[in-house]
C-alpha cells in the first residue's frame, strides 16, 4: 500500500530536494480559511500537511499554537473537524496529510475504527507527541494495517537506547525536536543540531525532519542543509493572531511562506 508521504520523499529525493512541512491549527481562524491555506501552500510549494487538532492542555505547544488552539476550540472546534477537513483537502489534493494532536482524541474510537476512519478521510500518518513508543503498538499497528504512518519525535535529551527504539517503531519520517520545551519561533537553533541529526541517520533509514523554533529563512537553509526536512508551524500561524479578518491574517501568512521559500506572489 503506497503511502504518500514514502512517495513524496522519493520524489524529493530524486530531485535532490528538502521537504517543507507546514503546521496548521484546524479550526483556526476557520475551516474555510484552512482549506484555501491549504490549497495556496501545495501550489507555492509545500510538499506535507500537518492538520493540528486543537486541545485545551497542549503540554508541548508554545504561546503561539496555544492561542490558536483556544481560539479553535472557542469556535467549537473537535477532533471530527479535523477529519472533515482533512477529507475536503483530498477532494482537490494529494499533499501528504499528517494528523498531529495529543493522545486523549485518538482513545475515541477504539484504535482499528479510528484507523479505518482516518484512512476513508485521507489521512497519512499521525504525530501523537504524549503517545511513548514503547506503549504504542494497540494504536500503532492498527494504523499501519490501513497504511497510515505513525511518527515518534526525538528530543536533544534522548538517550541512544530511546533514539533506536524510536527509529525502530516509526514510519514516514523521524521528528528530531531541534531543541528542548515548547514549539515557538525561535532567532536561534541549538549548535548541536547537525550533530545530532547525523547520529539519527545512522540509526534508521527513514528521512529526519527538524521541527520547533524554525522561522526565518536562513534557518530552513540551516536544516536543510543536514537533516531531509523541516517543520514550520508557530511562524506560520502568528500572522493570523490579533487579525480583524481571516483574509488579512490569510494574506500575511502567505507573505511569510514566501520569504521562506523564496518565491513570489501569484
């Protein structure tokens, strides 16, 4: 069964490219916004979806995601959203979608329901930041039986053993957290960054992607330049914070993808 993040890694690859990996907050500022940033991302190229289920205590989240999860939630925003909106995306795209949220939605349903729901709305893989690997497999292997990747993160702190039992359980891509607390853009990225990428790639064959704290440009060169891709959600979703409209917050992000990524308005 063909996955669409494998394929899209392939392809990269082929390419001697990186990949871009966006966060979003479902529900933030709204479904509808969702979609056409969305949408817009895939064709100014972004090459992954993260679709970020809001949740009322996000322990690895920093202020930014924070506030558009309570925000998303205010809205009435649940875990169904986010399938229905993963679902809609698929209708007009085949950009990889990964699930990310934290481990008390995905308890509802049981695991091998949940999976086949997933898979019906397009789902690729999923980040469950508070699920351990080691407790992993009654989620896990249901997904993997419908295809869908589930994806562990490493932090600076873990330690060899934590690092190959990680690399031995996740599929898609490895998650290196480039630093330690919360997700949030960041001026600096750790010195040991290239360090500690490299001891991952000795570990596993899957790509490593670098994600928390990646916001200006040099910074994405910086990542690519050691690890198969990087992961930008707070610098991404801070242009809708404190916006009047969601088209004006709508038009700043985009303005921020392309300094990123360097290409120009259409």
């Amino acid at each position: 069964m063909d996955n669409k993040i494998d394929i899209k890694f392939k392809q990269l690859k082929e390419r001697g490219k990186k990949a871009f990996i966006a966060y979003l907050t479902v529900g933030f500022p709204d479904i509808e916004t969702n979609l056409r940033l969305v949408l817009e991302m895939e064709r100014r190229g972004v090459d992954i979806i993260e679709l970020g289920i809001p949740f009322s205590d996000p322990i690895a989240d920093g202020p930014t995601i924070q506030a558009s999860s309570q925000a998303s939630l205010a809205r009435g925003t649940t875990p169904a959203d986010a399938l229905l909106l993963a679902a809609e995306i698929r209708k007009h795209s085949s950009i990889p979608l990964i699930l990310m949220g934290y481990l008390n939605p995905f308890l509802r349903p049981a695991p091998g329901i949940l999976a086949k729901k997933l898979s019906r709305a397009g789902v690729d893989g999923v980040i469950i930041p508070d699920l351990p690997p080691e407790a992993s497999d009654s989620i896990r292997l249901p997904l993997k039986a419908e295809g869908i990747h589930t994806i562990f993160l490493i932090a600076p702190t873990s330690r060899p053993d934590r690092i190959k039992l990680v690399c031995e359980k996740s599929g898609g891509f490895i998650y290196y957290v480039s630093r330690t607390g919360v997700t949030g853009a960041r001026e600096d990225l750790s010195r040991e960054l290239e360090m500690k990428v490299k001891g991952i790639k000795k570990e596993t064959d899957l790509p490593v992607c670098v994600g928390f704290g990646i916001s200006t440009r040099e910074q994405l060169l910086r990542v690519w330049g050691t690890a198969d891709g990087a992961i930008v959600g707070s610098a991404l979703i801070k242009p809708f914070l404190g916006e009047t409209t969601p088209a004006r917050g709508l038009k700043k992000c985009l303005k921020v993808l392309e300094g990123m990524l360097q290409v120009g308005s259409a």
